[in-house]
C-alpha cells in the first residue's frame, strides 16, 4: 500500500460534510471558509505511544480520544468545532489498525459535525497529533483571565475516574466498564461549553487535574480560590477508594478528566440545574473565587489538603 493509497483509503472522507469546506484532502492545502463576524479557535494536542497511552492499545479508541483531546480545548472556549488535521505517525501500514483508528475517529467527527480536512502520514514510532479548528462568535469566546473574587467555582461530570483506571491498569488490576470508558472514549463536554458563552466568567478543559488547571484559571485571572473536598463529584468507586486512603490526589491532580471547570457570577447559579438537565450532565459547585492568590483545598473539619503534586507536568523533574 502506497503512502497515497492509505490515505485515500483512511482518511479521505472522515466526519460530516461541511459546505464551508471549499476544499479538503488532496491538495496542498486545505481550503476554508470562516464565516463573518466569527473568531477561529484553534488548539493542537499530541498523543504519544508509551506516553500517553499503551502502544498496543485498542485503535478505535485511540483514534476517537485523539481527537477527544482537540474537541475539549474548543468546548473550554465555548468554540463550534468545525475542521480538523490529522498528523499520524505509524511504524508500518496496517490495514486493520488504521480501520480501526480511522473509524474511531470517523464517529466521534460525525457526532460533532467535524470534517477532517487534511493531515500529514508519516513512517516511525507510534505517535498522533490532531488539530482542531472551530468557529466562535467574535469576542464571545470564554477565556481563562475573566474569573473576579466571589464567582462560584463548578465542575461538570465526575472526577478521578480516568485516573482511577489508569492506576488499576498499572497495578494489573481490570478497571469496571464504566471507569475503563472514561480512560479510553472520554466525552468532550462540546455543548455545554458553548452553552456557557455569556454565562461563564472563565473556562478551562480538566486534562491535567482540578489543582493545577483550576490553578491555571487563577493565574491568568490575577485570583485565589477555595474548594471544599466534600462537594467534589466523585463517582461511587473514586468515593470508596477515598474512604479507605484519603488520596485526595486521585480526584485532583489525576488527568484525563475531560470534564469542564468554570466560574460563574453567583447571580446565575440558577442557571445551572436547567444546563445539568439540558445535556444530562453532573453540574456542582465546588468553591468559590478570591480575592489573592493560590488554592486552598479545605477538608471537612475546616482543614488544609496540601497537595504533593499538582498534576500531570512532562517536565518536571519529580516525574
Ligand atoms: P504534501 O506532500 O503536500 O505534504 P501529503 O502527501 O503529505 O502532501 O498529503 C497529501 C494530501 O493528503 C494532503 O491534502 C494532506 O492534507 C492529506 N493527508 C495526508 N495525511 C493525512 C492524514 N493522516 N489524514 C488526513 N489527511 C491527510
Ligand atoms: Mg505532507
């Protein structure tokens, strides 16, 4: 099979046909259109094999996840995903590992009407690199600087859980279906990020941990911020690994959430039970914003967590 063939075969007609695709897969470029009065958002995620998942790892998963990854950062701006590329690195050009990684990408591009335009195939160690294009009313887009003292703290789904499968698969232990989904088909919280636009003050895709993205929020926001650990959304499993190590590490500095934290005026926190309702999704409050700086992570007896590690950093010298 031809470099070109694969191509054609795999990735040439993946996701829903959009009328501002001028021009997609088999030219030098892709052409776009980006309608009026619109920003584009843009974001580029890497998945690495050994890194970020097991090389021998199931393809349709990886190849919806890769793409999960992108579609997460456009719901943290509250961005329409639109268009997509694709960087693939394969050691060798197997028909049923692309199938397979092409159709989990193909049904995850579908559900969220992007169109995967063009991309770059490439021979060497496994690795995937997607990026992601939406579209975001000009000026609309929910950043991570906006958050002010006194704005409510909230969290979409649940967290931990991904970690949680993580830590069974490295212990030889098998994750249930329903952690082991969350590892590997996470949900890109795509509709209720844009249903946040106007509502949230600031916005951020959980991938690192609550600690050190919340944390982020609160840099570029010039802010602090409290969260109370008994209002974290646990699901029974992380609850009951809590209750017998205290770990509080595993709901807040474990990756892979991809759920949605955010910050809203307390005046529209009435707002919230009609968006968990909306999409089917967990919405709680989890603190509140300060004035300052740094997170405090209060315990129940009105005690300080200190975290040991904040979350998942590739370049830092604990590992
Ligand atoms: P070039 O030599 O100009 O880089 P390529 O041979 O890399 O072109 O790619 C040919 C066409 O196929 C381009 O339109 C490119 O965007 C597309 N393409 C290559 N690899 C992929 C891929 N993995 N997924 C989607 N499109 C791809
Ligand atoms: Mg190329």
């Amino acid at each position: 099979m031809s470099e070109f063939d694969l191509i054609r075969d795999h990735f040439s007609r993946i996701g829903t046909r959009r009328p501002d695709v001028a021009l997609g897969v088999g030219d030098d470029c892709a052409l776009l259109r980006v309608p009026e009065g619109f920003e584009l958002a843009v974001s580029i995620d890497t998945l690495v094999a050994g890194v970020h998942f097991f090389a021998d790892c199931d393809p349709e998963k990886l190849g919806h996840k890769s793409l999960a990854a992108g579609l997460s950062d456009l719901a943290a701006m509250g961005a329409e995903p639109a268009w997509a590329t694709l960087a693939l690195t394969i050691p060798e050009a197997n028909e049923g590992w692309l199938s397979a990684f092409s159709l989990g990408l193909a049904r995850l591009a579908g559900d969220e009407g992007v169109a995967l335009v063009g991309g770059d195939t490439t021979h060497g160690p496994l690795s995937v690199t997607v990026q992601v294009h939406g579209l975001v009313p000009a000026g609309k887009a929910v950043r991570r600087s906006g958050a002010r003292a006194g704005d409510l703290v909230c969290v979409s789904g649940t967290l931990g859980d991904a970690g949680l499968a993580l830590r069974l698969l490295e212990a030889g232990e098998a994750p249930s279906r329903f952690l082991r989904g969350r590892l590997e088909r996470p949900t890109p919280r795509v509709r209720l990020g844009i249903a946040l636009r106007g509502i949230a003050t600031a916005m951020i895709d959980l991938s690192d941990g609550l600690t050190a993205d919340l944390g982020h929020i609160l840099e570029a926001s010039g802010a602090g911020a409290q969260i109370r650990l008994a209002d974290l959304p646990l699901c029974e499993e992380v609850r009951d690994r809590l209750s017998a190590n205290a770990d509080w590490g595993l709901p807040l500095a474990s990756g892979d959430d991809y759920e949605l934290c955010f910050c809203i005026p307390v005046q529209e926190r009435h707002r919230l039970p009609a968006l968990a309702n909306r999409f089917d999704i967990g919405i709680r409050v989890v603190g509140q914003i300060l004035q300052g700086h740094g997170l405090r992570c209060l315990l129940e007896d009105g005690s300080t967590w200190r975290l040991q590690r904040s979350g998942y950093d590739h370049f830092s010298n604990e590992g």
